[in-house]
C-alpha cells in the first residue's frame, strides 16, 4: 500500500522557519517524481517545488524561490521541504505527492502528474 505521510506543519510567525516532511512507503522511491503543493482557503491549489529522487533535479514556483528548499533522503524514503522567511501569504494546508517522471519538473507540477497524494499538513505563518 502506497503512503505518504506528511509532517512537520504548524503555526510561526512572519519570518521564521519551517521544515516540512514527507515519508513515503509502498513503491520504488528512488524512482519517482516527489512534490509539494498547497491550497490556501478559497484559493486554487498552487504547486510549490519539486524533486526528482533518482537524481536531485529540483523546481520551484517563483512565489517560494530562494526562500524553500526542497531536497530528498533516498535512505530514508523521505523528501524535505525548508521554508525560510515565512509570509502569511505562505499559509495553507500542504500536500506531498508522488508520481513517475514526466517531460519536465516545471510541467510535472504544472499539471500534477501525481499518482499519490498525502492528507496534508496545515501551515500558518502569522503576521
């Protein structure tokens, strides 16, 4: 059985700092596609950034470059996601998801060509 459980959210002010975890179980890790995307109240749900885990190419969403970081523990089947210099506008409910490699990253997450989705972890960052 395929999982993917996320960790890690919670509430921290503007500013702060953030890491986001995400295990996975029930399929060949290091061949996958691992991404994070989130869904404000009454927003669309945004893609955030994402990893390929057989070898560390990543994406992000303008809206997070330079302040999230996104990397993978293969031994550990388990994808990281940083956030640094938090901003209310950063607040939702984040997702993990896993899925085959697609053309591109950036395309991967335009399009979530995720097989499996986590339940989420809510994150919100106070002003």
């Amino acid at each position: 059985e395929v999982q993917l459980v996320e960790s890690g959210g919670g509430l921290v002010q503007a500013g702060g700092s953030l890491r986001l975890s995400c295990a996975a179980s029930g399929f060949t890790f290091d061949d996958y596609v691992i991404g994070w995307f989130r869904q404000a109240p009454g927003k669309e749900r945004e893609g955030v950034s994402c990893i390929k885990t057989s070898d560390g190419s990543t994406y992000y969403a303008d809206s997070v470059k330079g302040r999230f970081t996104i990397s993978s523990d293969n031994a550990e089947n388990t994808v990281y996601l940083q956030r640094n210099s938090l901003k209310p506008e950063d607040t939702a409910v984040y997702y993990c998801a896993a899925g085959r490699p697609w053309l591109t990253l950036s395309l991967w997450v335009k399009f979530a060509r995720a097989n499996y989705w986590g339940q989420g972890t809510q994150v919100n960052v106070s002003s």
